[in-house]
C-alpha cells in the first residue's frame, strides 16, 4: 500500500465528507467494520486505531525521552513530525503529554507512568469531539493532564474540582474562535490556558511561547483553514 497522507483522506488525500449520521464502514487498512462519521470522497475509510497508530508511538516515545519544560515548543516539534496529520484526534494524547512532560521535567514529580497514563486517557478520546459532543478533546486532554498530575478519582475533592475547572477554561478559550475546527488552532489555545493555569493554582511555572511568536505553519494543508478569523494565521 502506498504511503500514508497526512492531510484529508490518509489513504488517497481526498477531502472528507462529514456525517452527522454514521454509516456502516469498512477500515481501508484493517478490515475492521464500524459506523463511521467520516468517509472519503471515493470511499474510503480508517477507522481510529489505523489512524492513530504511528502517531501514538512518536508522540509516547517524545514525551518520555524529551527534557523540556515547554509544552508548546513540545507540541510544535511533534506536530512538525511528518507522520502527524494536520487534522485527528492523536492530538488529544500529545497535548496530555507533552503537559506532563514539562511537569515531570521541571518538577520530577510524576515518571514514566503517570505520562504514559496521561497519553492513553487521552487518545480515547473519540475523532471529532469538539463538533459531535460539545466537548473539544484538547480541553479535556489538559483536564486528564491536571487529573494524573494530583492523582484525583471520582471521590476526590479538590482535585476532582481543579481538573474539571481546568477542562472548563480551555474549552471556554477554545470556544471563542469562529469557523470550522482546527486541532493545531485548539492545541496552542488549550496548552497556553494550562501553562497559565498550572503556574497559578500549582505554582509550577512551565514555560511558555509568547503570543505574538505562536504562528502557525500548517494553514497550507487545512483545507478549512479559517485564516483571518485565526490568530494564529500568517497574513500573506
Ligand atoms: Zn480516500
Ligand atoms: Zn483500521
């Protein structure tokens, strides 16, 4: 089989059409037979494991290996991958990831398995969250980040609290802009909302990108770019 793409259609790099109904699908790569939400243009469809699999190896072996205490500069470095689709719910690990990362490379606080703990909540969270369910994954992978971290459970008190207040300002953030969702658009403004978040209520002061420098290098391959009704968008 020919390479994989990483933009539109990972089998032919047609558009997708977005269903608001599922359909009965068939997984190009595994065979699998689901209902899907997303199908290609010619047809085809991958479901979430064949979608994610490379992803979730290099986002897992970066996050563990990495020194950084900045989970932007994190995020770009993988998203800059050329295996990292521009568009897909492997974005939701990286961004509970990389927010571990930078905490247990400042603080030493958490190891290995509190980050790889982080990366699986989080890579089940479902493709298309944001639109399908009310709920973008890149606010609720900083709420998993915030969960892991203080070790909270359902019967928690305050961590409970700090973890769903965190899911709550990130989705708030990311609710702000208009158009069509983006996953590096919600990454940047999920994981500026937990840096400042982390910094104030856990006095852990990871670093950050400033936000006149955060630019965004991957409009060329988002074929519903919002350009001018994003921040991040080089003009010209
Ligand atoms: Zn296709
Ligand atoms: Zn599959």
């Amino acid at each position: 089989m020919t390479e994989k793409k990483t933009q539109d259609c990972m089998v032919c790099g047609q558009g997708l059409k977005y269903l608001t109904l599922p359909i009965p699908a068939v997984c190009t790569y595994c065979g699998k037979e689901e209902e899907g939400y997303f199908i290609c243009l010619s047809g085809h469809y991958v479901c979430e494991g064949c979608h994610g699999k490379d992803s979730l190896e290099i986002i897992t072996q970066f996050c563990l290996t990495s020194k950084s205490t900045n989970p932007l500069e994190m995020a770009n470095t993988i998203m800059n991958h050329p295996k990292i689709h521009m568009i897909g719910p492997e974005h939701h690990p990286m961004i509970a990831g990389v927010l571990m990362a930078g905490y247990r490379n400042l603080t030493g606080k958490v190891g290995d398995d509190e980050i790889r703990e982080a990366i699986k909540r989080g890579a089940t969270i479902p493709a298309g969250y944001c639109g399908f369910y009310g709920t973008d994954g890149a606010a609720i992978a900083c709420g998993i980040a915030i969960s892991v971290i203080l070790k909270a459970t359902p019967l928690s008190d305050t961590e409970r609290i700090m973890a769903n207040v965190m899911t709550s300002r990130a989705l708030s953030a990311i609710a702000s802009y208009r158009g069509a969702r983006c996953c590096k658009r919600s990454t940047w403004v999920a994981l500026e909302t937990a840096v400042e978040y982390i910094r104030e209520v856990l006095k852990v002061k990871m670093e950050y990108i400033p936000a006149a420098e955060l630019k965004c290098t991957h409009s060329h391959r988002n074929t519903h770019c919002n350009q001018m009704d994003c921040r991040f968008y080089i003009i010209g």
